[in-house]
C-alpha cells in the first residue's frame, strides 16, 4: 500500500497487447454491462484506482452499473470515506454491504442479485487495473453466443513497485489455457497446435478447459440459469473450477480472449490472505474441492481422491440439489469434458496413479517430518517439526515408485547432494522402494538420510539399522 499511495488513481499503463489487436474492427452496439467487485479491507488506493480504471477505460455507453460487495469490511476507510467518494460518479457506483463476512464466492452470487442494469455480468478483483480498449473484445463473444462466457488474459502488476508485464508462460505468444493438476490446484499450459488451427488470427478468442476465476464476464441469464457458483462453497477456493466444469458441460463455452488485458496484482510473498470467520471450518477450501469433484467428475473424482487422500473423511454437505440440477440440465459427463475440451491437460498433468501409502513422512522416533516448504521445480525439501495438519508435509507414494507431493516428485539433485521436488510425469522419478522403513533408490544403491542438527535430507549408502534412515508414514486429516 505504500508504493500504491504515492502512484496517481489515474496512471496510463503499459499496452501489452498484440499488435494485430489494434486493428480489429467491433461492433459498437454490445450488451451493457454491470461491474462487479467484491472486497473485504482492500485498500483505498488500490480499490479506488480499480474504479477509476474501468470508469475511465470503458465506453460509456457500455456501463451500466459498477455494483462494490464489500464483504464485512472492518477498515475505516471503507466505511463512510468510501460512501462519500463514489458521489462523484452520480449514481452508477454502488454498494452494498454484508451483515456478515460470506467470502469471496458467495459475494459474487450475492453481486449478481444487486446487479439488474447490465445485461453481462463483469466480475474483476478489487486490486486490477483494466486495460485499453479491454470490454469490446471480451463482450463480443457473448452477444453473438449468451451461453459464452469470456476471460482477459491477466497481467501481472508488481506488488513492490507497480510495474506492468504480461504474466509468464504459455506459447510462443504468451497465450495459454487454464488447467488442473488432479489435486485441484490451478494451471497455465501453452495454447495447443490443435486449438491454434480453428481461428484465422492469432488474437482470435480460444477455447480454455477453465478459468483462474477473479476476472471474466458472462450473460446474466445464462449465469442465473446455471444457479450462480454452488451455494454450498465457502469462502475462496475451487469455484473458478465448478463454473467452468458447469458452463462447458451444461451447453456452454469458455474462451480467453487475447485483445482484452486486465492488470491484476498477486500476493506478495509472506501474505496468506484473511482468515475464515468463526462461523467456517478452518479449511473450507479443502471441502469446497470435494464438493466439485463429487458434483461434476464423475468416476475421475478417484484421481482427485489419490492426490488428495487426507479429504476422503470430509463431509461435502447436501450435494443432492445439484446432482438433480445436472440431470434436469442434461449436462455432459466428465469424460466428454475431458475428452473434447481438455484432452490435453494430462499430457502436461498425467493421471495419478493409486497410492501405496499416504501421510507425514516422518523420521521414526522423532518429531521431525519431511517438509517441501512450499517449494517446487527444483526446490530443496528439508526436515521441519511434524504439526499433522498435512499440507507441505502430507506426500504420497504410488503404484509407479514416485514420492510425491501435489505434482511433485521427490527426486535428487544434480550433484547428488540434496533431496529436492520437481514436476513429475508418469515416467519420471519412479525410483523409489520400501524397504521397512527404508526409502531406497535401487537405480543409486542409496537411501534417504537426514541430519537432525541442520534439517538436512541427504542420499547416502543404505544401512539397514542407522536411526537415520528409518522412516514411518502416518495418516493425517489435513484439517
């Protein structure tokens, strides 16, 4: 908030699109829209500047209500401050406010109740920054198609210093889908070959299995007609999967659409976000991913289940309102999804395989476990004190010989020295053995040591009876 503070509410921003992108020509007769942003204790500049950007960046004649949920702010700025300020824009802002904290999924549910003056819903982030001439493009799919729901590919703004660069990875031109790893956690891949052969323009709207979720916008109707997001989801986390597994297999279609750029500011390192109120569980998110994969995967909620083995004992609540919607809708099962719209995912993220054992990886006799620390791709894995709540210290060992954690296999470092993860497929790193307590890796004749004193994880010569090289797996909740 300190380097927001001193940047103007009204900055000219860097235009990252393709060139070809300046060229297009739209139709000026689109539906309008209302805006949605959610926020709980956002800051003022960096929520105001979200405003300003989209007040300043949109036609006017294609906004039709900026609609502000703010989710049981407790920040005085927020209160009365922010009231008085949106006077400005003489009715066309408006807030709304929760009794109670809901949580970012079901404001939004909430947003689409107050919002009745557009005909597209537009939701963004209360940290974003619209880019030029970003709504034509992303509301044109949706007036030639209602069942099209739309997303701008998000650049990346800088925490620190407010810089703007368009997010990394993806094809030749920056351009990638939105997928999974089969523990639910988000996913870029490179636009494929196949997808790149349908459009005529490289900056043509393409077809994505899913979408991040914090910026897109679709047709009102169409979103009330799906039900909004599962009114049974808490809080953050797993929605952006259900409403996109829910549009493509109930009818509809999910693009990303290169010309329209919206800037978004991601976490800095060391922020872990606002705690659940009293009244959730400590892991929502957890439960709300069951509930997805019980509702729309069909027999691959098993792949979920073998990454995931710690929520198998969660209770996912009443599901039974949305199996019925899914019959009454006549939604498509999971495998037409995989098969015809994101049959490339496991090329880049491959089917589990079933898990041998599951849990803490703990050295016997000690209350030290095996901790990735958050890291991967080549991050070092060390020993931490066991807390048996999983997370970093919950891994896997499966049917292929592969210690893993999430997409990450536990393998050895170049020089051999260390133990770190890396992202695996299904046939790497498959090199591991059980032998008792022993993890061996035949292929090297070692096995896995630790040194207590620096929280070391070495790879040594396996010795049956060192103390050092015996391991025990235990279960935990996760919770």
């Amino acid at each position: 908030m300190i380097a927001s503070d001193q940047i103007s509410l009204d900055r000219s921003i860097t235009d990252l699109r393709h060139e070809e992108c300046k060229f297009w020509h739209y139709d000026e007769t689109l539906p309008k829209a209302s805006v949605i942003v959610v926020f709980h204790n956002e800051g003022w500049s960096t929520l105001l500047r979200t405003l300003h950007s989209i007040i300043r960046r949109t036609p006017t004649h294609s906004l039709a209500e900026i609609v502000l949920i703010d989710d049981a702010s407790t920040k005085s700025h927020l209160g009365l401050q922010l009231e008085n300020y949106i006077t400005r824009w003489a009715g066309i802002v408006r807030l709304f406010r929760n009794a109670r904290r809901e949580g970012l999924i079901q404001s939004r549910s909430i947003g689409a109740r107050h919002a009745t003056w557009g005909e597209v819903l537009v939701y963004l982030d209360a940290h974003c920054e619209v880019g030029i001439n970003w709504y034509t493009p992303l509301v044109t799919p949706i007036a030639k198609n209602r069942k099209t729901c739309t997303a701008p590919l998000i650049d990346y703004i800088d925490g620190n210093d407010f810089t703007m660069e368009s997010q990394q990875g993806g094809d030749e031109d920056g351009f990638a889908r939105g997928a999974w790893d089969w523990s639910l956690l988000w996913k870029r891949i490179p636009l494929n070959e196949r997808e790149k052969s349908t459009r005529a323009h490289c900056t043509m709207p393409y077809r994505s299995p899913a979408m991040a979720g914090g910026l897109f916008a679709i047709d009102r109707e169409f979103f009330f007609e799906l039900g909004l997001y599962d009114p049974g989801l808490q809080i953050w986390g797993g929605e952006n999967f259900e409403l996109s597994f829910k549009i493509w297999q109930c009818g509809g279609t999910l693009l990303f659409v290169p010309c329209s750029r919206v800037g978004h500011i991601y976490r800095l390192d060391g922020w872990v976000g606002n705690p659940p109120p009293l009244h959730v569980g400590s892991q929502p998110t957890l439960v709300n991913y069951v509930r997805v994969v019980e509702v729309w995967w069909d027999e691959y909620k098993d792949y979920f289940y073998a990454s995931r083995p710690e929520t198998r004992s969660l209770d996912p609540g009443d599901l039974a309102p949305l199996h019925r919607f899914r019959r009454e809708y006549r939604c498509k099962s999971f495998r037409w999804f995989m098969e015809n719209v994101a049959y490339d995912v496991p090329l880049h993220y491959p089917l589990p395989p079933k898990n041998v054992d599951w849990g803490e990886v703990r050295g016997k006799g000690t209350s030290s476990c095996l901790d990735s620390m958050g890291r991967k791709d080549g991050g070092e894995v060390e020993l931490g004190i066991c807390h048996g709540m999983g997370g970093n210290q919950l891994f896997r060992f499966n049917e292929a010989q592969q210690l893993m954690q999430y997409d990450q296999c536990l393998t050895h470092s170049t020089d051999g020295r260390s133990v770190i993860v890396m992202h695996c497929n299904s046939s790497q790193y498959g090199h591991w053995q059980r032998n008792g307590n022993l993890f061996v890796q035949p292929s090297l004749g070692n096995c896995l040591d630790r040194t207590e004193d620096s929280g070391k994880l070495l790879l040594k010569a396996c010795q049956a009876e060192a103390p050092s090289q015996q391991w025990e797996m235990n279960h935990v909740s996760g919770l």
